[in-house]
C-alpha cells in the first residue's frame, strides 16, 4: 500500500503519475471516497496524463465516458446511480472489464464481484484543500 497526502494540484498529479506507472499491469482501477473526495478531480488528471485531450466529465447520467488516447482507451465509469449489479452487467461492464481499455470506476462497491485484480484507490478528505490517497493492488 502506498499512501500520499496531497495538498495542491502539482501534488496530485505526482500522485497520478505513480498510478499510470501502476496501471501498465493492472487496468482496472476502483475508485473509493466520499461524494467531494475528489475522485473524479484525480481521474481528470489522470486521463491528461494518459494523453487524452478532450473534456473529462464524471459519467454520472451516461454511466460511462469513453476517452480515446493515441496508446489506448480510457473508460469512466460513475456506479453511484446503479441499483445492483444486474445492472451493470446489462450496460456490458464485463466487456469492458476483459478489453485491453483502461477502466476507472467510481463507486465501485457493486461490482467488485466482478473484478479479479487491479488497483483500489481510497481518497480521504482531510479538510478544504487536503486529501489522503491510498493505493492498494489487489
């Protein structure tokens, strides 16, 4: 486990560039905290250092956003909305989950079932402008 406190936006992206180097073995990558962490701050940024250059927005009506890169595509999920995890096995997660994409899911907790490995991101507000991160490779 890996643990950063983060207290402005140069901190935050030091902290996505030690997930990117994580993400090359695990794809998935779940997303905990409350409404406000900043999960969805952390995967913008982590989209731009990817290589997408367009408009990160949370999915939260959409479910999921796709980001295109030139290495490869980037899924957003917003689970926040779902109601069970019957759910999203009829927007297709599985697919999702077994492509070659990098998928990052917020409010993950209902389909953890499906998930095998990757990594768990816990973000904890500390106060207004401080956030703790975990990383947890599971």
């Amino acid at each position: 486990m890996d643990n950063y406190l983060v207290q402005n936006e140069s901190e935050l992206k030091q902290v996505a560039k030690e997930i990117i180097a994580k993400v090359k073995e695990q794809k998935t990558v779940l997303f905990y905290g409350e409404m406000g962490a900043g999960k969805t701050t952390l995967i913008k940024i982590l989209c731009q250092e990817l290589g997408f250059n367009g408009d990160v927005t949370s999915p939260t009506y959409a479910l999921i956003n796709e980001y295109p890169t030139s290495l490869n595509t980037i899924y957003h999920f917003d689970l926040f909305r779902l109601e069970s995890i019957e759910e999203a096995i009829d927007i297709g997660i599985e697919e999702y989950l077994e492509n070659d994409g990098i998928c990052l899911i917020e409010w993950p907790q209902k389909i953890e079932s499906l998930v095998d490995e990757g990594l768990k991101i816990e973000i904890e507000k500390i106060d207004i402008n401080s956030r703790k991160i975990s990383i947890f490779k599971f």
